[in-house]
C-alpha cells in the first residue's frame, strides 16, 4: 500500500509548480530525456499502448524549424529554451500491442477502426503528455507545455518519414527562470467544478 507523498513533493508537483516563458542560462542532458521517459512510461495507458513519441528539439536548427511553425510569441520562447519537446501521437500504435500487451490480441480492437484509433492516440498521448509535465517536475525541471502552432506545419517537419505519427502539443523544457513568470492565476476550490452522486 502506497502511503501519501510528503507535502514538499506536492508543492514541487502541483502547488507551487509553475509553466515558466523563460528559463536559466543552464543545459538539459540527453541523460535528463531518458530519465524523463523512464518515469512517464509507468504511466497508465489504454492497453498500454502508450501512443506518444517525442521528438527533443536541442539543435538551433531544429528550434529554428518548430519556431517557424509557431505563433509569435512561442517562437520566442522555442528559440530561447535550452529544449522543447514535440509531444505526438502514433496513429497506428496498435502495431506495437502484440508485444506491450501479448496477453490478448489487443491489436484486432482497433485495426481498420481508424476514428477508435484516433479517439485513443490522442487521449493516451495527451495523457502522456501530463506524466512528461509531472517527470520533468519530479526530477527538478521545469515546463512550459503549449498549443499556438501550425500542426500540420510541424507534422511534415518532423514526422514527415512516420506518416502515422502526428503531434499533439509541445512543450519547452529546462531550469525555470522566476522572472519569465507571473502571478498564478485563480484555481477555484473543489465545489466550483465539482460534483458527488
């Protein structure tokens, strides 16, 4: 039986955790990636399909390339993040579920049901996309996840040789800088969007 984190890991998870638009002048390693995605994988999917793939922009030319597919003022912060990583969704993941799930032929449920398979890569994806937020934060960095960018523009930049693979959201990555952010905005108390039946 699990027992309840202790309240400064909540603050770093949750409540004191924050989406920076800038961060410090300090690098992010290929060993953080792995180490991210070794903790977001545990994360619970649809017949652990785990549909995201990411693609880690580190390479001024490869934020050159998101940057150009992104509204103004995230192109600025594309540029200036040490990484921002392109959250997608495998369309076919269902190829890889005789092998995550090799238990039960999974595969046959979504074969030829391609608005199910759509409905599940972006759902799980998304999903994933929240436990990349909550391990990066866990392991001492920060995010900045955000939408304002051309889809299709960033599909056929980056998954232009994977036609399956289409992304869901990006999001920047390092050590946040406090002066890129501003005071938290209003999170309403349990029975404003709430309900028990």
């Amino acid at each position: 039986m699990s027992e309840p984190l202790h309240h400064n890991v909540l603050d770093q998870l949750f409540r004191t955790a924050r989406s920076y638009n800038g961060y410090l002048d300090r690098p992010v390693s290929e060993a953080q990636f792995r180490a991210i995605w070794d903790l977001l994988k545990f994360g619970p999917t649809s017949a652990n399909g785990l549909p995201a793939r990411i693609v880690w922009c580190v390479s001024d030319d490869a934020k050159e390339r998101l940057a150009a597919a992104a509204l103004p003022g995230n192109a600025d912060k594309i540029r200036k993040a040490p990484v921002t990583a392109i959250i997608g969704m495998d369309n076919a993941f269902y190829d890889y579920l005789p092998e995550l799930l090799p238990h039960t032929d999974a595969r046959s449920w979504f074969v030829g049901k391609d608005d199910l398979a759509r409905t599940t890569a972006f759902r799980n994806s998304s999903l994933q996309g929240a436990y990349f937020i909550l391990a990066a934060r866990a392991l001492g960095l920060d995010t900045g996840p955000m939408s304002g960018f051309d889809n299709a523009a960033v599909d056929a930049a980056f998954f232009g040789d994977r036609p399956s693979v289409k992304s869901n959201f990006i999001s920047t990555l390092g050590y946040g800088d406090p002066a890129s952010i501003f005071e938290r905005s209003p999170r309403p108390d349990f029975e404003r969007f709430n309900r028990i039946t």
